[in-house]
C-alpha cells in the first residue's frame, strides 16, 4: 500500500478530534443531541483549519446508524462508505470546477430523489465563493425550501464574496486560525503515536510557521520527517522551514533604546547576508510589535509567544510604552507600502533601522510630573560673596556740572481696551441677533471639513456689530483671526442663508460672551512644576 501522508492519515474521525474549534463542534453536536439541524450550514475561515472535515464529520454522523453522544461511530456501513468516499448519498462537490449554472440545475434535479440508503442526502459545496452569480441565483430556492433529506454544507474561504442572499439562508460558523501552542501539542500527539522521536521547540518552530493552518504544519512536519530520517528535531525544523530568528526582531525593536546608527546597519548588513526577504521580515516585525502591544494589555501569560522566549517579551513589554510601540508600528506600515510598490526595498529597510535609532521616545506627562513630586529638590545656590572694592583716590571735581536730582521713573501706563461697538437698532438689530443665534450651528457645519480651524473661532470669536450689509466679527487673539479669515468663504456662503448676503469685517476684539479671560498657561500646576524643577521655558 502506498504511503499515506500525516494530513489524511490523522484527519479528525470524531468531533472531538477537531483542533481549536470548539465553538463550532459544540453547536453541531448540540445540534444532532437535541435533533435540531439546519438544512443550510456555511462554514468559513482560512486554509487548513477543518471547515471540509467539519462537513464529512456532519455527513457521518447525520447518516449514522449507530451514534454515540452525537459522534458518529466510525464502523457501521454508512459512515464506512463515507470514510472510504463510496458514500451515493455524500455529494461533494469542488464549486471551482464547477461553477456554472448547468451544475447546480443537475444538483437540483437530483435532491428531490430519496436517499438510497435510507439516511439523508448531504451536498457538501467547497470554495462556494467561485459559483457564477447565475448559480447563486439557481441555489436560492433549494437551500430556503429544500426537501426533509436533504442538508447543505457550504465551505468557503471568501465569505464576503457570497452573496447575502445566501448567508441568509445559511447558519454560518467562522473557523478561525488556530493557536501555536494547539497545533504544536496535535503534533506532539501524532509523533508520540509514530513512535518518532522529536523536539518541543522544533514543533514550536513547525507551528508557527504554519501561520494556524493544522494541514499546513502536517505538511511541514512530514518534510522534515523525510529531510531528518525519522526524526524531528530543533535544527531539522530549521534546516527545512527556516528559523524565525525573533532576535531579530528585538533587536530592531532595541534600536531606540540604544540610539545606535552603527547597530542598525549591522542588523540591516545581517538581514541581507542571511537572504531574508525585506518584506516578509517587515511582515514579521509587525506582528511582533502587535505581540508586544498584546502583552502591554493582558500580559505575557495570556498571550501567544514561545515559552523560551516568555521572559525577554516581558522585559521589552516593560521598557517600551504603547504610544511608542503605535508609531513604531505606524512606521513599519508604511515601509512595508512602499517596497510592495516595487521601491527600492533594501534602501527602504536602511531608513527604517535608521528611523528607528535615531526615535524619539515619548513621555507620558503624568508619570513626569509623579517622578518630579517625589523627587528632592535641589539646593538653593550659595549667595555669592560680598566683595569690597579697593578704596578710590578722590579726583578733582569735573567742570562740568551734573544734575544732582533724578528724574522720577516713568510708569507706563496701559493701552484701554477697546470697548464693543454701540449695539444696532431697528433691523440691524434683529440681524444680528440672528446671525449671533446661529455661530455656533454654523462654526459646528463648517467642523465637518474644517474641524480644527471651525472649533478655534467657535469658542474664540463671535460676531458683535451689523450695518449697512456688514457683519462684524471680533476673535480673541491672532490665531483665532487667522483661522476666521481662512473660513471667511464657508463664513459668508453659510451667513447668506441665515441673513442674507453679507460682507464680513474680521479683527481681534473683545468677546460678549466670554465672562472671563483664559487661564495663562504659566498657571497650570504642571507647567509650574516643570518650570521649577527643569528649567523649562515656554516657548
């Protein structure tokens, strides 16, 4: 007999065997206990995580003459036909070969036949997302109304390219990626019932580059079972599916901690020697930047990372805070554009590593302020010593003749502030009041393209004085102007429909509405604080 490889020969026989999608064995068994299936099932997800042996499982265990707790028993001639792929009443059907509307005329015409073995009759459609639209159409009818023996299970890796009138009629179950740490102990499972000896880091190593498809990393284990001789250790793994070198990936992370240029070329000289694809490392430094991320907010032992490697996620978690690692991460999305684009990637990758040495760290002005209230103060400078000048010989009297009396300093005095305008009488009167009673409307329509300027005038300005078709509009200080007159256009467009068509006069001056002037900002306790301790001056 020829050899079987591990992906069919350990495929899932019970709901149980499944990896990682509990959710979804559950409801199904639920579902045969309680006699309470659907007709119509959608199973979605990526590759390689059970969606078509989720279906056959269903198949089995719909058809099964002797269940067990909802599992199909595996030995009765139903689910042996099935296993075996002699089953009439399982149809599979592959909807990328077989995507026209002919097919699914034929599927209709056959599901009105009984099953020949008594059971039921189960379509399973995979990639259903490749059915012509013609085909979709075809199918409607038979999934809202199909006959009692009939049951539909619809896998597909495109959900979203399914149309809703489809998902509608359909229970849908998302399959997601599966876990390292789950795919690494199944396969620990398979070699120990192999009988072949193996290393807890090369399945470690095996699982994530599977990227959470259980076929995949199968797949990869077999060919490192065949590339070692019946063994699966750390540097076979390597040897054949490539190190992952996470190391890597903390060093470029270290880069703004040591502000190195000469390290980052060292990395970038290092990626280059080895032949690692600057996308795919860029690919992998963001996914491990999203680790770190992770590990900030639920903590290392709630996060997926290698168990070797537990303590240096969690000394780098603490060193680097979240808004660093968001720009860090920022930063890498854009390079990873640009070398997508076909730019120059090894140049790409070198201003990276640069930007990252030469990154400016940021502070969170709390944790500033806290450090400074705790500690000491620094000591008041000695006064400087007195010194006594040596005594001058007296000279004779100059001829000329100095006033002996100082003229009395000068105080200034302040400029008033301008006053408000007289307020208008008559019609004036009434359109300024309404041009007064919609500023803010207006400021909160001219925010929806214009947020930061239209929110500066609203609270600093406001129209004061109206005659002979002119508004006048006062703001407190100069950037409040300059932020008026870069809106004068949407100004007048929206005023014309309040009160007509206006002329607008635009100039700093007192506010009605504001009861009091702004607190200075020498007057914030932090700033006082920052002042006092650092020497810091406002700029």
């Amino acid at each position: 007999m020829s050899y079987v490889v591990l992906a069919r020969k350990y495929r899932p026989r019970r709901f149980s065997d499944v990896v990682g999608q509990p959710h979804v064995t559950r409801t199904l068994l639920n579902g045969l206990l309680q006699k309470r299936l659907a007709h119509a099932y959608l199973l979605s997800g990526p590759r390689g995580v059970g969606k078509t042996t989720t279906a056959r499982l269903l198949a089995r265990a719909i058809n099964c003459t002797n269940p067990n707790e909802g599992e199909p028993c595996g030995v009765c001639e139903r689910c042996t036909a099935t296993l075996e792929g002699r089953a009439l009443d399982v149809v599979e059907i592959d909807a990328a070969s077989n995507n026209g509307v002919e097919n699914i005329r034929d599927l209709r015409e056959n599901v009105a036949y009984a099953p020949i073995t008594g059971g039921a009759k189960v379509y399973i459609i995979d990639e259903v997302h490749m059915l012509s639209n013609a085909a979709f159409n075809a199918l409607l009818k038979t999934l809202e109304e199909p006959p009692d023996h009939a049951y539909f299970c619809l896998a597909t890796t495109s959900p979203q390219k399914v149309p809703s009138t489809i998902l509608s009629r359909c229970q849908r179950f998302d399959f997601r990626r599966v876990s390292a740490a789950e795919i690494a102990a199944h396969l620990s499972n398979i070699l120990t019932s192999e009988g072949l000896p193996f290393d807890l880091s090369a399945l470690d190593i095996i699982a994530r580059k599977a990227d959470g498809s259980v076929r995949d990393s199968l797949s990869l284990m077999d060919q490192v079972i065949a590339f070692a001789g019946g063994q699966v250790m750390r540097q076979d793994a390597i040897d054949v599916a490539g190190d992952l070198r996470l190391d890597l990936y903390f060093r470029a992370v270290s880069l703004i901690e040591s502000h190195s240029l000469s390290d980052a070329f060292d990395l970038d000289e290092e990626l280059a020697s080895a032949g690692v694809d600057p996308q795919d490392y860029l690919v992998g430094l963001e996914e491990h930047i999203v680790t770190l991320l992770k590990i900030k907010a639920m903590g290392v032992e709630k996060t997926d990372v290698p168990i070797d490697l537990k303590a240096e996620y969690a000394s780098m978690g603490e060193r680097v805070n979240e808004g660093d690692l968001t720009r860090l991460l920022q930063l890498c999305l854009v390079a990873e554009t640009d070398v997508r684009r076909n730019f120059n990637a090894r140049t790409r990758m070198q201003l990276l590593l640069v930007k990252f040495a030469s990154f400016e760290r940021s502070v969170v002005l709390a944790d500033l302020i806290s450090k400074l209230e705790h500690a000491p103060a620094a000591p008041s400078p000695a006064p400087a010593p007195r010194v006594t000048a040596a005594p001058v010989a007296q000279t004779a009297p100059s001829p000329v003749q100095r006033p002996t009396t100082r003229p009395a300093p000068v105080t200034p005095v302040a400029a008033p502030a301008p006053a408000l305008p007289p307020p208008p009488t008559g019609d004036a009167a009434e359109v300024l009041r309404k041009a007064q009673d919609s500023w803010e409307t207006i400021c909160e329509k001219l925010a929806e393209n214009f947020n930061s300027r239209a929110r500066l005038i609203k609270h600093g300005g406001f129209p004061v004085y109206y005659s002979n078709g002119t508004l006048r509009i006062n703001f407190a200080g100069s950037s409040h102007l300059e932020a008026g007159r870069a809106l004068g256009a949407g100004l007048k467009e929206e005023y014309a429909a309040v009160i007509g068509t206006v002329s607008l006069d635009l100039q700093i001056g007192p506010l009605p509405n504001m009861t009091q002037a702004p607190a200075a900002v020498d007057d914030d306790p932090a700033v006082k604080l920052l002042k006092d301790r650092l020497g810091a001056r406002q700029v």
